[in-house]
C-alpha cells in the first residue's frame, strides 16, 4: 500500500472525531472539508557573552526529568575567536529585533563579544533556563548550580531569556521576556525549577510518532512514560525495526503518525515501513506529513530544523491530543 503524503494545510476537520482515517481516503476528502491549521511553534531567543553560561533545558518537569540540554552561550573558547576577530554571530529564526537586540552593542566591553542565538520551543512543554557567572572580583551566581527559573511556552509567542546581572549590587538573575510582533517587551512570570517531579503521570497517548530522517528513525511508543527512542536508517537495522512494529502497543484507536521526507521513502526503513506496517494490520491507521512543507509551514532553518519533539507536537495538535 502506498502512503500518500499531506501538507500541513490539508489536514482534515474531520480528523478530530475519529482517531486516524486512511492517507488515501483522505487525499481524496481533503477538498469539500475546510482545511485546520497548526498553529506554529513557541520560540526564545537567548543572550550571552563571554563569562556567561546559559543553558536551556527542554520538556522540563524536573531537574530529574528533562528532554534536551541545549547550550545557549557561554564558550570560553570565543574570547580568543574576538581577539583575532572571529565574533561570534548572532543567529535569527524570525524574532522580531527588541531594544534588547538594538542596545546589545552597549554590552560589548572587555571582550565581553554579546551575542544572541534563537532556537524553536515545543508549546505546553515546560522550559528551564540556568545562568553562571563570575566577575574578576569573585561574584559567581547561584553557588554552583546557577540561577535557575522555569516557564511554559505558548503557541506562535516569542520570548526573550537573558541574565541579568548587578556586580556593584551584588545580585544577578534570569528574565524571561515576551517579544510582540512590532518588537515591544513584556515581563514573562517564572518559577523555580523543582528538584525532583511530584506530578502524577500523564495518560498515555493514543498516537504513535514516527520521524526518519536520513540518519535514523526516531520513535515514541504509545504508551505511559515512553521516552524517544531511535533506529539507524541503515539495512543493518531493519531486523530491528520489524521488532519493534512487532511489539509495539497498537491497541485499537492508536493511530500512526509518520514525518519524513519524500526523498526518504526509498531509504533503507522508508522503503520497508509501508509494508511492514500492512502486515501488523495498522496501514489504515497511518497519517503522514512532509518534513519539508512542515519547516516551511513554520519558518524553520538549516540551522534549526525540524525535530522529533516538534514533529510529535505537530501529529499531537493535528489529531487533537495537545
């Protein structure tokens, strides 16, 4: 059976009151049904500079219990790239320029080489942002573990996360700010990052995802407490992911939400999903997008493509289990 792809913007009405409907029946619907839009993905943009570390944790419940660890700033190593001229340059997904941006050169003393780099947040997913500093004169922040605070992005907001830092006051902090489309800032309310995760679990999702790329396919089982798991796009690893489509949780109502690229379809796990998926009896349950039209639909870049975490975001939002 072939699996016929869907833009994001063909995505059916319908899709919310039924679990999954079959890719070819619905290429065939899509034109009488009025089209649903996902909206885009929440994004931060970070601030740093020499002498500043700022990390961004994402999906974090806990300090226990998190998804990514992303670098946003800091590198010791781009003192000496400003001393021989190298600056490290700022990287823009499509923010709006605040007068954070526009006044960032203020910053720009001793080698202090400011810079700003954007990244793409998960909507609902709670983020973690955690500073160190330290000054000549000894100030460091937070005792080891930094400053840290913790907010829920929304969907298509913009933020801006920057330390805040008083020497002469001795103090030092993290804002959260939000962007709006003409520039304009306004405070975002944080909270601590928790230690440890109290809240009870979240039920299972009746949805599967699948992301190939060209590398590997990345999954997460339909099940309470599934993690990202991954398969390398190699013929060495289809015996594994016969396996795991074999075990897999697909009970009646989990549906098959698969991302890739059209040029993937004749990969090596592209070109045996379609039938592996007709055996286990679930083929009529597959909904499936385009990696491209999705970057498109949200802006993404080479630099900041398309990932597994927001790929799931997307088949979640589309069959209505956000």
């Amino acid at each position: 059976m072939e699996f016929v792809p869907m833009s994001p913007r063909a995505l059916l009405l319908a899709l919310a009151s039924v679990s999954f409907i079959d890719a070819s029946a619905a290429q065939a619907h899509a034109s009488p049904v009025a089209p649903a839009s996902i909206e885009r993905p929440a994004r931060i943009r970070l601030f740093g500079q020499n002498g500043v570390g700022l990390t961004m944790f994402t999906n974090a419940h806990c300090e226990d219990a998190y998804e990514e660890e992303i670098e946003g700033s800091g590198a010791v190593s781009l003192g000496f790239k400003a001393l021989v001229g190298k600056r490290q340059p700022n990287t823009s997904i499509g923010i709006p320029q605040s007068d954070t941006t526009r006044t960032l050169e203020d910053r720009n003393r001793l080698m202090a080489n400011p810079y700003y780099t954007e990244f793409v947040l998960v909507p609902g997913q709670p983020v973690a942002l955690q500073a160190q500093i330290a000054s000549g004169a000894g100030l460091s922040c937070g005792r080891g573990r930094g400053v840290q605070v913790s907010f829920v992005p929304e969907a298509g907001v913009d933020y801006e996360g920057d330390m805040i830092r008083d020497f002469d006051a001795m103090r030092c902090g993290i804002a959260v700010r939000q962007v709006a489309s003409d520039g304009s800032l306004s405070p975002v309310q944080t909270a601590p990052w928790p230690k440890k995760c109290d809240a009870p679990p979240r039920p299972a999702p009746s949805l599967m995802t699948l992301f190939l790329n060209a590398d590997q396919l990345q999954y997460r089982l339909a099940e309470e407490g599934a993690e990202v798991d991954s398969i390398d796009n190699d013929k060495g690893s289809i015996e594994d992911l016969e396996e795991m489509l074999q075990e897999a949780p697909l009970a009646a109502g989990v549906g098959l939400c698969i991302v890739s690229d059209e040029a993937l379809d004749a990969s090596a796990l592209g070109a045996k999903l379609p039938g592996l998926l007709e055996a286990r009896g679930v083929a009529d349950r597959v909904v499936r997008f385009r990696t491209g039209a999705l970057e498109a639909e949200w802006g993404l870049t080479a630099q900041h493509p398309l990932s597994f975490a927001l790929a799931e975001y997307y088949c979640r939002a589309a069959s209505g289990q956000r």
